[in-house]
C-alpha cells in the first residue's frame, strides 16, 4: 500500500520504524551517540539521531510536512522568533500560552522586535491588523487556557497577503484534530511534552512545515544554537504517539461529557469549551479564592501544572504570575485524561460541592 494513503490512524502505528527485514527489532531503539563515524550525513550528535529522526517521521507525516524536534516546547518557540528580522512587528494574541508571549515581552523589551496583541478569535480585528509592517502573525488554536479558536484559514490569506508569515501552535489540537498547514501556516509548533508524548513524563518540542527553504534554516538554527532533544525523551514520543489516537478519542469523549454537566454545577459561572479536545476551563461562580482551593479538594484529579497526559489535571492559572491577566482570576484549566468519565465527574463534582457547602 502507498505510504501517502494511510490515515492518521495507521500512521500513528506504523511510520518511523525499521524497515520489515528478518531480525530487525520492531522498534527504533535508543541510539546514544555524542558523534558518527565520519563522512555521513550525522556527523556530530548535536546534527542528528536516529531516534529523533523516527519521532520527526512520525509527527511529519501526521502533520503533513517534516519535523524537527527540539529540547522543549519553548526551545522550538525560541527558534521561531530568532528568525524574525531585527525591529520586525510579531501580531500575537493578547492571551495565549504565557512561555510563548514573555519570551516576545522578553524580547521587545531588549530592542529585538516589535509586538501587537490581539484577540485571536476576533477574525476581523487580527484580519485588520494584517498589514505589510507585519512580519510574522503567532496563532495559538484552540488558545491555552482560554480556549479561543482562531480562523486559521482566514487569518493566512490575510497574513500572506500581507508578506508575513504564519505560525501556528497546534498543542491543543494535535494534528489529528487539526492540521494548520493544510489550512496554510507556514509553520506548526509543538510542545510534545503534552499530547504527543502524552504521559507526562519528558520535555520535548517540535516545528513542522512544509517549506524546504525554511526547513533547512531552522535545522541550521537548531545546529547552530544546540536546543537538540535528549534521545530517551524522543524514544518516549514515539513510544506515546503509537496511542496518540486512542489517547484523543478518548479524553475528547471523557472532555466533551465533563464540559456538559460543569455547564450545569451552581458552583461554575462559565465552561470555556471549544468542542473538541481535552482540555476544559472553568471560571468559578465564588472567584479565585475558590480557584485555588479547587485543586486541594480532588483525589483523583492531581493538582499540576502541563496537560495532555493519560492522567486528570487541574490548576488555577492565575496562581503563576507571568499569567496574562486577560485570563480570569477564577479560572481553573481542567485536563481531561483516559480514566473513566463517572469516576472524574464523582471526584470533581464533589469537590465542586465543597466549595458552596
Ligand atoms: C506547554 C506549552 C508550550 C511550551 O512547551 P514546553 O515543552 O513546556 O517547553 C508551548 N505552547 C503551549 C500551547 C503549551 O501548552
């Protein structure tokens, strides 16, 4: 069967292992190397590794263009801003993942570039704020932790349009929910520490395109500036992607359940939703006191920060102070794990009781 005609599905299982030759191991083992054998294509350890190369197959192709992998989420996010061009105007959301918005505070801030926030799901307003001064338009979608989705399709005419290029982090959605090159951005960022490894277990990151050009500038960034990832927390992604689909399926289900009956708990003001994936955000009728006290009342949800992981999660954001405040104060973002959806509702809704007792 041609390889360009499985579906994310197939792909998940079977894209970055050996090839199906009698003793070969199943698996792309962990390679430890620091260095090659001289006169490859490697090289050196900080070039390339086997390992890393079957989780960028893997995420490539479900993304449909090739990956690169990095140390971290932020390391990729980094590596992205270090390509706009000196005083160059980056449109960003006004709330969005916190790392991504204070590396560009951090970096407007040392006279390296320009920013403009705005609100991502206001399709006109970022639309009108496209124009031939913009250098690159940041897309969060669905946005961490408000749960805002953005127009990626219309926002990439626009910024095209308008000589900018587009980025979009697509953490919340995965490309089995979402495939924002298909939708035309010119990049895809991850933190596979979420989702695609999906156990909670290892820092890693990802960009994605399918610009040649540009994929061979980020491979020279990331020789050149050293976020390389580790070779174990690679192996642990792709050893996670081989459920990523079940993972989604499910949690979405057990989300999408937990979403409905919040909406109906005295205790909540407001269920932040966007109707698919796993990740719920609540604003809580009695404020943020209630917001922190929450995640002290669950047993099987664990307090912790991250999300993505086979495992329930809860935190109040505003508890970190580079939260933006565009976030509300009695937000408490919810991830929805694999467990069984009657024992999450018992857990949260009885600790949700305890906060009108
Ligand atoms: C966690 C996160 C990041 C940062 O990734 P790390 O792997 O923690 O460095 C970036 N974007 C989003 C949306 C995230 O949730």
């Amino acid at each position: 069967m041609a390889d360009d005609s499985l579906r994310p599905s197939t792909i998940a299982v079977t894209t970055g292992r050996p090839p199906h030759d009698v003793d070969q191991p199943l698996n792309t083992p962990i390679t430890m190397a620091s260095t090659y054998v001289a006169g490859g294509e490697r090289e050196y350890g900080r070039y390339g590794n086997p390992t890393w190369q079957a989780f960028e197959e893997v995420l490539g192709k479900l993304e449909g263009g090739r990956a690169l992998s990095f140390s971290s989420g932020l390391a990729a996010v980094s590596v992205v801003l270090d390509l706009v061009g000196q005083g160059a105007l980056v449109l960003a959301p006004d709330a969005a993942y916190q790392g991504s918005l204070s590396q560009i505070a951090d970096l407007e801030m040392r006279g390296r570039l320009r920013s403009k926030l705005v609100d991502i799901a206001d399709t006109d307003a970022v639309v009108a704020a496209c124009d031939e001064d913009v250098a690159l338009v940041w897309v969060e979608s669905p946005t961490n932790p408000n749960l805002d989705v953005a127009d990626i399709e219309r926002i990439c005419t626009a910024a095209h349009e308008a000589g900018a290029y587009v980025v979009v982090d697509n953490t919340f959605a995965t490309p089995l929910l979402q495939r924002p090159l298909d939708l035309g951005a010119d990049l895809v960022v991850h933190s596979a520490t979420k989702y695609l490894a999906g156990h909670s277990d290892a820092l890693l990151g990802a960009l994605v395109t399918r610009d040649d050009q540009l994929f061979t500038v980020l491979k020279q960034r990331r020789d050149l500036l050293g976020a390389v990832p580790g070779t174990l927390e690679a192996w642990l992604a792709v050893r996670g992607m081989r459920t990523l689909h079940l993972r989604v399926e499910r949690a979405q289900a057990n989300a999408a359940e937990l979403a409905r009956r919040l909406g109906e708990h005295p205790a909540v003001q407001l269920v932040r939703y966007p109707g698919f994936g796993a990740i719920v955000s609540v604003e809580l009728a009695a404020g943020a006191l209630a917001a922190d006290l929450l995640p002290r009342k669950t047993r099987l949800w664990v307090h912790a920060t991250s999300l993505g992981g086979v495992e329930s999660t809860l935190e109040r954001r505003r508890r970190w102070k580079s939260e933006p405040t565009t976030v509300s104060d009695a937000l408490v973002r919810l991830s929805v794990g694999v467990e069984d959806v009657e024992d999450l509702w018992e857990d949260l809704s009885r600790a949700l009781d305890g906060l009108t007792d």
